[in-house]
C-alpha cells in the first residue's frame, strides 16, 4: 500500500528501505562527488543511478514519490531531490548536508571552466565534446523517465494527460507553470475518484 507524501519528508526513524545510519559526512561526500560529476545536468537520473541503484539508501517508491513531489514544486528538479533525498536520511542536518555537497563542487568547477572557456570558446572541439556530453544526459534522463513509468500503472487517463501537456509545452510551446495550473487539479481530481487496488 503507498504511503502518504508526509511520509516522504519524515524522520530518519521512519526510513523504509533506507540506510538510517547514514552519517552526514557520508552524505556530503557521496552528494559532493555526484555534483561534480553529473555533467550537463539530469540529476535525477544520476540521483537514481547513484543511491537507488548503487547505494540502495533510497527504495525505487520512495524516490518515484519524491520525483513526483519533487514536479510540483518551483525550482531545479536535482536540488529538490538532493534536499528531500537528504532529509529522509538524517533529518534537516541531511538535507543540508546533501546540498551543500551537491552545490560545492559545481560552484567551483564553474568557476574554473568560466575562466577557461572565455580563453577556448573558439575551439571546435570543445564543442563536439559539450554536443557529446548533452546527448549522455538526454539518454540519462529518458532511461529515469521510463523506469519510472515501468514503477506506476497510470493508465490510459494519465498517459492522456502526459500526452496533453507534452503537446501544450513541447509542442506548442505554451509556458509550463500556466498549463501545470490547469492540468494539475484535472488530474489529481481524476486520480482520487479512481478506485485504488490492494
């Protein structure tokens, strides 16, 4: 049976399908050494690979769940999911923890490669090599996407929904927060008065 949201921001004494004794120096060096190496962006995808997948200090529900919450909310999809993946491990202290981790190495490989690139903007190679690592990420981010849509069973009402506002922002073009607004509680609205298994 699915637990609520509230339980996903819960306590460490409430993890399920996590490792609770996780220390927060732990935390920061594993969220250190995946901001610094999650090039071209797709953290989730890292995200998942990293501690669902390798560490299993997240379980597979649990981290589609956070997605999920993670959709709603303003603001870069990785940093919501650094912030709620390093609460549930060790409370407040986790969460930052895992950000400032995530945050550190970035801020300061940007601001090496930004003295760098104003000097080799103009090589081509460099721009073959950013090409290649944009590609990595897209095939990183479609692989999350579909193993997360092997975890649910959304039926036909929400891949019409997925299909509806793939088609109003990718297609048309139209801003994302204003079609959120509207396709959001339509959808919520249906996914509640539908009867739920188990």
């Amino acid at each position: 049976m699915a637990r609520p949201v509230a339980d996903l921001i819960a306590t460490p004494s409430g993890v399920s399908g996590a490792d609770a004794s996780v220390g927060l120096w732990r935390i920061f060096s594993v969220f250190l050494r995946l901001g610094s190496t999650s090039f071209g962006g797709g953290t989730a995808g890292w995200l998942h690979r990293d501690i669902v997948l390798r560490r299993g200090w997240i379980d597979e529900a649990d981290f589609i769940r956070m997605l999920s919450l993670g959709q709603v909310l303003p603001g870069a999809n990785g940093i919501k999911m650094t912030v709620l993946i390093g609460q549930r491990l060790r409370g407040v202290l986790g969460a930052l923890a895992a950000l400032f981790g995530l945050l550190a190495g970035p801020f300061v490989i940007v601001l090496a490669l930004g003295a760098i690139y104003a000097r080799l903007s103009g090589i081509a190679l460099l721009h073959h090599m950013l090409d290649g690592a944009a590609a990595a990420v897209i095939g990183l981010t479609l692989a999350t996407g579909l193993r997360a849509a092997g975890q649910g069973s959304p039926g036909a009402t929400g891949l019409a929904f997925t299909a509806v506002t793939v088609f109003c922002v990718g297609v048309l073009r139209w801003p994302m927060l204003p079609v959120l607004v509207v396709l959001a509680p339509l959808s919520i609205g249906l996914a509640w008065r539908q009867p739920r298994s188990g």
